[in-house]
C-alpha cells in the first residue's frame, strides 16, 4: 500500500499546537511555576533552540518555491501584480530567516546559561501543572 503524502501544511499545524499546548500545560500560577526542575527549563530551551534554528530553512523553502511557480508562470494575483507580491513575500520571508537566526542566538545564550543549574527544591508533581 503507498503511503499517504503528508501535507506540509500539517506539519507546521501541528508544531503550532505542539506549541500551543506546552503554553497551556506549563502556564505558571501563585503556587507553582509551571515547570517541574530547573532542569527542566534547559531541556525546554534546547528544544527550542533546536527549532528557532530549523525555521530560516523553512524561509528560504517557501520562498524557493514561490519563485519557481512564479518563474513557470503558475502564478496569479487578485489585485496588483504576482511580481510585487513574489517580491514583498521574498523580502518578508528574509526578514523572518533574520529574526529566526537572531531567536536562535538568544535561545542558544539563554540554554548555555541554564546549563550549570541544578534543582535544590522539591520536584514538583507535573499533574499539578
């Protein structure tokens, strides 16, 4: 049996809600701090980290690709011209590979910086959360 395509649409769907609801399940209260250990919080930001850094890839894909079609003329606008778009797409999408390097960068400084933490309290229960 072939296997199913994936949708790319899904993918970035899902990493979104993936997102979505650590916000939800870390979200802090008066009596907890919405992560279990300090270490936790490094782990978290590794994570993170790995993903700011994937995020100008995907950039620099889109953008590829909505130049090919418009380059094979697979492209049309509702107002104004495909060329003025494809143009500020292009632009904006360089600008986001900026702000996801940079992301990234900080990211990065702030996992390094929890690295030699450790957790002297007690663990919270992560039902509780």
């Amino acid at each position: 049996m072939p296997n199913k395509p994936i949708d790319p649409v899904d993918l970035i769907r899902d990493a979104a809600e993936a997102v979505r609801t650590f916000n939800h399940r870390t979200f802090p209260g008066a009596d907890r701090p919405g992560l279990v250990s300090v270490p936790e919080a490094y782990r978290v930001l590794g994570a993170l980290t790995a993903l700011a850094e994937r995020l100008p890839q995907s950039f620099e894909q889109i953008d590829h690709a909505l130049n090919a079609h418009y380059r094979r003329g697979h492209v049309s606008a509702d107002y104004g011209t495909p060329a003025q778009h494809i143009a500020t797409a292009t632009a904006s999408l360089r600008e986001a590979e900026d702000y996801a390097r940079g992301l990234a960068a900080a990211l990065n400084r702030a996992w390094s910086a929890t690295n030699p933490l450790g957790h002297t309290g007690p663990l919270t229960d992560a039902d509780d959360l």
